[in-house]
C-alpha cells in the first residue's frame, strides 16, 4: 500500500550562519505540524548523508532553537563528488542516494550557499527530490533579495564600524576593519554605508591605494584626523585583480591535467599571497599618509550567534514556503525570497551563480552621494 505521510530529510552545510535553527524549526514545524509529515535531519551537511547519521526530528527537537546561532545539526563544506577518503578523492554521491532511499524519502531540503546550491544541483541530477534554502553572511546567492544571515552579520559588522569611530577619533588614527566576503561586497558595502565608513573597498571595484590616500589626506585638510576604512577580505587592487582574472580564464581554459594543476597552483599563489591584503593595505596607507594606521579583523564574530529579527522571520518564512512547495511537487527548486513573498527559482540556475554587487546599485550610488572614497 502507498504510504501517504511523506518523510523528508533536511541537511544543512557550508559556512554556517545565523537563522539556520529558525529556518530547520520552521521547515520542521510545518512538515511535522500542518502535514503531519516525518522530519529526518543529517549531521553536518552531505557528510551525513553519507554516513547514515540521521535523527528523527519530533516536535521537541525544535523548540527552543529560534533563538539561537549556528546549526544544532552541524555542517561541513564536503563536496560529494569529489570527497577526500582514505583512498583519494571520490564520487560519494551513490552513497548519498542509497541514504536517501533508505529513508524511504519523498524529499531532501538543503540549507546552504553557493556550494551547496552546486552540490545540490549535482543530487538532482542523481534524481533526488532537492527543495533548497539560500543561507549566507555574505548575501551572494543568485535569484534571491537576501539571505538567511546576511542580516545580523550587517549589524555586527555596523556596530563594530560604529565603535571604532571613537577610539580612531581619539588617537587621530586610521582603523581599517576587514569584513567578510571573498567574492561579494554586500556585507563591507552594507556596513560600511550604514556605519558611516570613510572608505569603502569590495571585490567588485579594484582599488588604488594612492587614491583612498589622497581621500584620507583631503579629509585631514578638512580638518579630520581620523579615517576608517571597510574593506571586504576579498577586495584587490587593480594590478591583483587582474593578475586574479588572468589565472581563473587560465584554469578555465586548462585542457591537459598538467595545465590545469599549473593554472590550479598559480591561483593558489595569489589566493596565500591575498591572505595578509587588510595588514599591506594599512601598513601602505600609513606610508602615504603619515597617519598610525590599526587593523581589526571582525572574522568569525561576523557569523555567530544570536540570529536577528529580520533573519528569524526571513527564515521561517523561507522554511514554510519550502514545505508548502514540497506539498505541491515542486523540486528541484530553491525558495527565494523576494519583495517580501517568495518564489521558486530552478536549483540549476543558481548553482555556479554567484550575486555580486552590480556597479549601478543604489548603495553604490549613495555611499559616493555622501563623500565615500570607494578606492577607485
Ligand atoms: O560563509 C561565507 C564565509 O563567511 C566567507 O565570507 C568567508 O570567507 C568564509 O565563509 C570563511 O569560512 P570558513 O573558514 O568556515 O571556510
């Protein structure tokens, strides 16, 4: 006889981030409350379901959790089809299907970035019935407005810009704060508009150091001994930027194996060489400037705890539709989130998608409408 309760699985993985409890309670209390569903949860992303490590999620479970940062589930950045094992790297995914099916379940809801959206994208194409969720400080997922914990890593990062404005007015310093986002600019762009930053350096435009100079100099013109400046970590200059896009068209292109470790090993280069920008910026701008310059590296303080307000309801509303679109037979989708409502965008166009900041947005717009040197 066909069962008619579904059961679903729910994982989430890469970087965590705050909201990923609100939006597993939110997608467990649907399915379990208003369904009548079995909720299955893996341990630490993929790697759970590779190894079988499941927990029935029952009611109890999720109470309690809205509240609190992190993932109780835990995550990892394991990527199934190219898993390092004892015996090299493998495709792990047959492993992951064999899970599902033993399970015995109707669908699989992935919470997670830009990775995980590529990981699981592969799964469909396994035949997994995959309704994902977009989580990230960084905000850089494609087809979506935000990101399950974009918005408290904004507060973060603009209370800590908020703060260093009265110990560098104090010591007549620099304080270049460095916040996270490797590829997008949305949490340093973010922050630095609504902390006020003096300077603001992403990814997206290349900097030049004598420039961001001669805008702290004008500044001290004008009477102003202080400066901060927000740089994104993944932020580079004009020469690093494009010496970078040189060595990715090169891995692209890479046909034999031995370009591509070649193409591979340069990139790696620049990436290690890229490690100490926030402390070379400083140091360089305090050179040109005459002025001490510090540095503050927010890390991981950006991604934990307490989720916020805004994060909590995106997340749940994100969870529920989730379920909802389950109910429905919609897979192979991701719930975004836009205008307030939601919608279903196909997995495979997000995966390999990334949202970068574009050179025309309004916060772009408006952070040089109030005097903010933007490096270029
Ligand atoms: O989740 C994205 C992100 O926060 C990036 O901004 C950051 O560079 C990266 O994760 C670092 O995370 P981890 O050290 O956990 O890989």
């Amino acid at each position: 006889m066909k069962r008619t309760k579904k059961r679903i699985g729910i994982l989430t993985a890469g970087g965590d981030s705050p909201g990923l409890n609100a939006a597993i309670r939110a997608v467990g209390k649907a399915a379990i409350g208003t369904y009548g569903w079995e909720v299955i949860g893996f341990r630490d992303g993929f790697q759970g379901l590779i190894d079988d490590r499941a927990i029935a999620l029952k009611k109890g479970a999720l109470a309690g959790i809205l509240t609190h940062g992190g993932t109780f589930l835990g995550t990892s950045r394991l990527k199934p089809h190219r898993a390092e094992t004892p015996d090299g790297i493998r495709d792990l995914r047959p492993q992951i299907v064999a899970t599902y099916k033993r399970h015995k379940l109707d669908a699989l809801v992935c919470i997670g970035g830009g990775g995980t959206h590529k990981n699981a994208q592969r799964l469909v194409e396994k035949g997994l019935n995959i309704v994902s969720l977009p989580k990230t400080i960084d905000n850089d997922v494609a087809h979506t407005d935000s990101t399950i914990g974009f918005d408290t890593a904004l507060n973060i990062a603009t209370e800590t810009i908020d703060r260093l404005h009265s110990t560098a007015h104090s010591h007549h310093r620099i304080i270049v704060a460095e916040i996270m986002g490797h590829k997008a600019g949305w949490l340093a762009l973010g922050a630095g508009v609504a902390g006020g930053a003096d300077v603001i350096l992403i990814p997206e435009i290349p900097y030049d150091v004598e420039s961001i100079a001669a805008a702290i100099k004008r500044r001290v013109r004008h009477g102003t001994s202080f400066s901060i400046i927000a740089v994104a970590e993944g932020a580079r200059t004009a020469q690093d930027t494009r010496a970078f896009a040189a060595a990715l068209r090169a891995r692209k292109r890479a046909e034999s194996e031995a370009e591509k470790l070649l193409a591979q090993s340069t990139l790696d280069k620049l990436e290690s060489a890229h490690a100490g920008n926030t402390l070379k910026l400083a140091h360089e701008i305090e050179q040109l400037t005459g002025l001490e310059s510090r540095v503050t590296i927010l890390g991981y303080v950006q991604r934990g705890g307490t989720p916020s307000y805004a994060d909590r309801l995106l997340a749940t509303r994100l969870g529920t539709a989730a379920v909802d679109l389950i109910a429905a037979g919609r897979f192979g989708v991701m719930v975004a989130s836009t205008d307030g409502g939601t919608r279903a965008v196909p997995i495979e166009k997000v995966a390999g998608n990334l949202k970068t900041v574009p050179l025309d947005h309004s916060w772009i717009h408006a952070a040089r409408n109030v005097g903010t040197n933007l490096g270029d």
